[in-house]
C-alpha cells in the first residue's frame, strides 16, 4: 500500500483533531495542543510531497463527497513540490505559534492598556491565541497541502475557496482592536473572491468546451478548444492565479493583508498561500492546456517583471517593518513570474531544453522564497511582540537586545538581497542562467524581451539590497528611538526554536541545492513532460549543461571561500598589530555639539530619501507642509508640520477611481428603491415582460 493515502489521511485527522481541540480544550491547553497537531499537519504533508517526489504517483476519486462533481484526488512529483514546501513551513511555523500566542489570555484589553508597551504583547498576540482562531489555523494549515492534490474543477474550487475563507477569518482575528485590520480584511476579501469569479469563469468555460471536469479530461479536451477560447481560459484564470500570488497590479490585498495578520499566519501566507497561485498558473498553463502560444508568457514576463521592480520599490520606500517584508513578496513572485514566462515563450518556440531549465529556475526560486521569507516574517514578529513597534523610524538597538532574533533576521535578509552565501542567490543565479542561454532561442520577441527581463532582474537585487540594508542597519544596528525599543527582551525559546527549524532549510538550501534536484527535476517533467536534459542535476553542485552552452557553481565552495576571505580580513590585522598598543582616554573633539543622541542619526525615511530621488517620476511621492501662524499675528509662525509619504501610485490611479465610480453608482442606484410599493410592481412586470419576449424570440 502506498504511502501517500496514509499521509494524507494522518494529516486530515490531525487538522480535524486540531480544530475541535481548539473548541473544547481550556486556553492553558489549547494553544500548545493545537500547535503540535498543526505541526503534525505539516509534517504529514511533507512526507506526502517527499514521496511524490522520488516518483511516486497516487490518485483516487469519491464520487459521493461533493455533490454532482464528485471529489478526484491525484498527487505526481508537481503536487509534491508545493506540498513538501507547505508541509515544512508549517510544522516550523505551527512551533513559532505556539510560544507566540501561549500564556497569553484572549480576551480583548481594558481601553487602557490597548496601546502596547514594554512587556505587552503587540498586535495579534491575543487574536491568535483566541479559540475561533486556534481552531481555524490548523484547518488553513490543511488546505494549504490539500489545494495541489485536487484533480477536478470542483474538487480545486471547493479547496481554493477553504483556502481563501480560513485566511481571511485568520487576518481579521484582531478586528475588534484596530481598525485597520477590518479595512485589510475588506480589501482581501473584495481581491481574492474576484479571483475565485475569474477561476470559476474560466474553468467552465474550460469543462464545457472539453467535456469533463476532471483534469483528465481537461487534459484529453484541451487540443479541441478553438485558440480563441483556449486564449480567453488562459487570461481568466492567469489573472486569477496571479493576484493570490500578489503579482502587481493585482497586488493590493497584500501589503495591507499581511502587516495586519497575526505574525505567525503572515508567515504562512507568504511562504505558502501565495506558492499556489504560482501552482494554479504552472498546473493550468503546462500540464491541462499543453502550453500556448507566445503571447500568453509574453504577459506573464510583462507581469512578473513589474512585480519584481515595483515590488522592490515599495519595500525600499517602506518604513513598516512588515510592509517592507510583504512588499518583498510582490518582489520575488515576479522573479518567479519570470521564470514562469520564460519557461513558456521557450516551449513555444520548440526548445523544451530550455524551458525545463526556465521552469526549474522559478521552482526553485518558489521553495527559497519560502524558507528565507517564513523566516523573515517570524523574525519580525518577534520585533513586534517584544516592542509592540512596526515602524522602523521608532525602532533601533535591538541587536543587542534580542540579538537571536537580529541573527535570524540577517540571515533571512541575506537570502532576500540574492547575494552569496544566501538561498536566494543559488536561484537568481539559475534564473539569469536560463534567461541569458536563451538568447540562443530565434525570435524577434526572444530577442527584446529577454534582455531587459536580465536587467529588471539585477535592478531588482540592487534596490532589494538597500532595502534590507536599509531594515537592519535601522532596525537593529541603530540607536533605540522609543522607549519599547530600548525595554525590549529576546523572543520565548519556542518562538527561537521555530525560526531556528526555517534558519537550517535557509543554510541546507543556500550550501547544497543541488541535493534537492532531482525532485526538481520530476516536478518539471511532470509539468512540461520529458525533456531531455536542460535541466539541473544532481549532487552538492548546481549546473546547467545545454547543447552549445554550460555553466556551473558550488555554493559549497562559495561559502567557503567567503569564510575564509571573512576570517583573513578580521584576523589579519590583529597578526600584524602584535606589539603592545598605549591606550590614551580623551574625550574626542565634537565641535561643541555635545555627544551624538538617536535624533541625530539616519531614519528609515532618511535612508531612503536618495533612492526615492532617483524613482520620483515612478513613486510619485506626495507631501504636505501645514503652518499654524501665532493666534495674535498671522506673520509669526507657532508650528510647522511637514508631512511627505510614498502611496502605492497603482492603488491611487487604478483602484481609487474605479471605487469613486461604484460609489457614484451605488448613490445613484438609491433612487430605484424609493420604498414605493407600485414602483417595485412595476419592476416585477417589466421583468416578466423581457422574459416572456425572450421565450418567444428564440433568444
């Protein structure tokens, strides 16, 4: 019998279990108990993914689960991918959770003590260690595994929809005490349940013109769609993947969403949730429409490639410490996006090679982003619980105060920057790989586009380094500015012990990826078929050998090299500088100034002010100077406010009008519910006269 059934079965019962634990079980017990079933959740998960991934394959179908779809279940190397990423986020993070919301009562704070302080907990502490929470987490938890493992329109529906509902419920667990929250939860249930009409839209019109529901039968029926309805299913269901993956334009929900969730399901989120819209584009895209033609990848690197710099932006303009982190998720799904993209404009154009290579790249990308990520969100979640401080400018001083948490912070950030010795080095480097060796590809749009693919690539680094630079020279390095920052204390053991489990798979992944290339190269194969080489291969190094072309890296030795270079320049002066040194104390001239204080040195804002100056036609930043004159005479000034901030300018000329629009609309709909009786007869007639026209005419 196979393994796989067993998983999943283990992995259902424990997130059933997990969420009637959460409803019965006093609060002492609640939160460790369900953090270890949801642990178990994801642990069960990833044996499943792992299975899949050394060739295993496994379907089976319930007819009688879902009512006239039936339920189809199927798991290949693909699933596997996604499901063994999911599966070791959550068990790393459902061990975060239980000492981030353990000992900690749920019931809401006295009006006095909301504003949190020194010792209180921050924002989300107590939502997430509520009961309706505590027994919503390990059902998310389970739908982040069970989403791949769908094989029917229904089956992937009914999931996605679990999904995107246990999410929601998980953003809004702290409504009651900012305001915020319920204006995030707003935006992301407007934003994801337009997604859910595009994916409904969009596979029936798929099942109806392929005659099944399945995605075997998709798969059989998708050679007989006409191009036009085979582009139309494509776009619907692209947008809708794309804008779970938090793909700009469609990006707003997440930079609201994720500042606002507890820490731990921001992680989630981020790490995992946002990998099956990527899932949902690569299943849909290559495996049940069999590619497409080149005008559909051409939009996928038009929208990963704007991803990827506006993203960036955003962060490095960002002064939330959260916000900075959820707008680098925007960041590195347009990478992957890219590699998307490219994958798909190189089967188009016949050179399977090449998108194998293209594929394995965001893949691979996909599983880095979600171990340095994860980690990131957990390490500022540590920030936030000790200091109750989101905002970078207030925040300083914590490396030597939580200075566990500052180490896992860089550690994270070093993988976000894609610089050696960090994760997300190893997969920029194979996405650069694959985009520069397909030049070799014919093609006028190959030709223009792959180029400036390379170079929103590497201006994506750049601006990604300052903005991380920026975070924890600020954040961490810097002098204390508030008091919360200077009383701060390192995170509980077990909020150490989960971002310790994510800080090994950043070092697995960033010293030996090549470990995990042979499940890479399953999931590719059972996305785009055999492909005959092209793709990374095994052992401690990383390499691309195609027909004319080859390249190759060791992190191994990367690392070691770095190490020793490391080691030579701080032990180096110290073997020189043998001879005793006459240490004479003086105070050091300081012009009269007197000795430096915080207000002195570089904000976040300030740190970025020259990038801002570089990107001000693009950012469009905005500004406001408020005087408020001496009440006795309007020549003398009492204060001066100057306010300047970076909106998101895609929210304020895309999003703004349209919602002008519908509110016009709506205040103008009032007027056809004016509570007279003979005016709603009258709807009610006209209504049965277009029907009955409508009968007789045919139409």
């Amino acid at each position: 019998m196979s393994a796989i059934p067993v998983a999943l079965a283990t992995a259902t019962g424990l997130g059933g279990a997990g969420a009637l634990a959460a409803l019965v079980v006093p609060h002492r017990a609640r939160v460790p108990l369900v953090g270890a079933l949801t642990a178990g959740v994801g642990a069960a998960g990833a044996a499943v993914g792992v299975t899949a991934l050394t060739g295993t394959h496994w379907s089976a179908e319930f007819p009688n689960v879902l009512p006239l779809g039936g339920t189809y279940l199927a798991v290949d190397a693909l699933a596997g991918w996604f499901m063994t990423i999911a599966g070791a986020v959550v068990t790393a993070v459902a061990v975060y959770g239980v000492g981030y919301a353990a000992g900690r009562p749920a019931r809401r704070p006295a009006p006095e003590c909301r504003a949190p302080g020194p010792g209180v907990p921050g924002p989300g502490v107590r939502g997430l260690g509520s009961r309706g929470a505590q027994a919503v987490l390990p059902l998310f938890a389970l739908s982040l595994l069970l989403v791949p493992v769908a094989a029917s329109v229904s089956t992937f529906l009914a999931l996605w929809e679990a999904m995107a509902l246990g999410s929601l419920l998980l953003v809004l667990a702290d409504h009651r005490e900012r305001p915020a929250v319920r204006r995030a939860g707003v935006w992301y249930a407007v934003m994801t349940h337009l997604g859910l009409v595009l994916l409904l839209t969009g596979f029936a019109l798929f099942a109806a013109d392929a005659g099944g529901e399945t995605f075997a039968a998709l798969r059989a029926g998708a050679h007989t769609l006409s191009p036009g309805v085979r582009g139309l299913v494509f776009v619907l269901v692209a947008l809708a993947f794309t804008s779970k993956a938090g793909a700009v334009p469609l990006h707003t929900w997440l930079p609201r969403a994720y500042p606002e969730a507890p820490d731990p399901v921001s992680a989630l989120m981020s790490a995992t949730m946002v990998n099956l819209g990527v899932y949902g584009l690569v299943r849909t895209g290559f495996d049940l429409l069999g590619g497409g033609t080149a005008w559909w990848w051409l939009g996928v690197l038009a929208l990963g490639g704007l991803s990827a710099v506006y993203g960036v932006l955003q962060a490095a303009m960002a002064s939330d410490l959260k916000r900075l982190v959820a707008y680098s998720s925007s960041e590195n799904m347009g990478l992957v996006l890219i590699g998307v993209g490219a994958s798909g404009l190189f089967a188009a154009h016949g050179d399977r090679p090449q998108a194998a290579l293209a594929l394995a790249a965001a893949l691979l990308h996909v599983v880095n982003h979600s171990a340095f990520k994860a980690l990131l969100f957990c390490a500022a979640g540590s920030v936030v619980r000790a200091t109750g401080l989101r905002d970078l400018d207030r925040l300083g001083g914590l490396r030597a105060r939580m200075p566990w948490t500052a180490g896992l912070f860089a550690l994270g950030a070093l993988g976000a920057v894609a610089l050696p010795p960090g994760n997300g080095f190893v997969s920029e480097w194979l996405l650069l790989q694959s985009l520069i060796h397909g030049l070799r590809v014919p093609g006028v749009a190959v030709a223009v586009v792959l180029p400036l693919s390379v170079a929103l690539v590497a201006l994506s680094a750049g601006i990604a380094a300052a903005a991380f630079v920026k975070a924890l020279g600020v954040g961490f390095f810097a002098r204390p500015r508030d008091e919360r920052a200077a009383a701060a204390r390192e995170a509980p053991p077990l909020m150490l012990v989960g971002a310790g489990l994510l800080a090994v798979g950043v070092v697995a992944l960033a010293v030996a990826p090549g470990l995990f290339a042979d499940g890479l190269g399953r999931a590719v194969s059972a996305a785009t078929g055999p492909t005959g080489g092209g793709a990374p291969r095994g052992g401690g190094e990383l390499g691309v050998r195609l027909a004319d072309v080859s390249a190759r890296m060791s992190p191994l030795w990367v690392v070691a090299a770095l190490t020793a270079a490391t080691l030579l320049a701080a032990g180096l002066p110290r073997l020189l500088a043998r001879r005793r040194r006459r240490r004479v104390h003086a105070r050091l001239w300081d012009c009269g100034g007197g000795a430096p204080t915080p207000r002195m040195a570089y904000t976040a804002t300030s740190f970025a002010e020259p990038l801002q100056r570089v990107f001000d036609d693009v950012l469009a930043p905005e500004q406001d100077v408020d005087i408020t004159p001496v009440r006795e005479s309007a020549y003398l000034v009492d204060r001066v406010r100057f306010q300047r901030s970076v909106p998101d300018r895609i929210e304020h000329r895309l999003y703004e009008p349209v919602l002008r629009g519908l509110d016009r609309a709506g205040r103008a709909a009032r007027r056809l519910a004016n509570g007279s009786v003979h005016l709603y007869l009258g709807y009610g007639f006209a209504g049965l006269v277009v029907l009955l026209l409508a009968l007789t005419t045919g139409w």
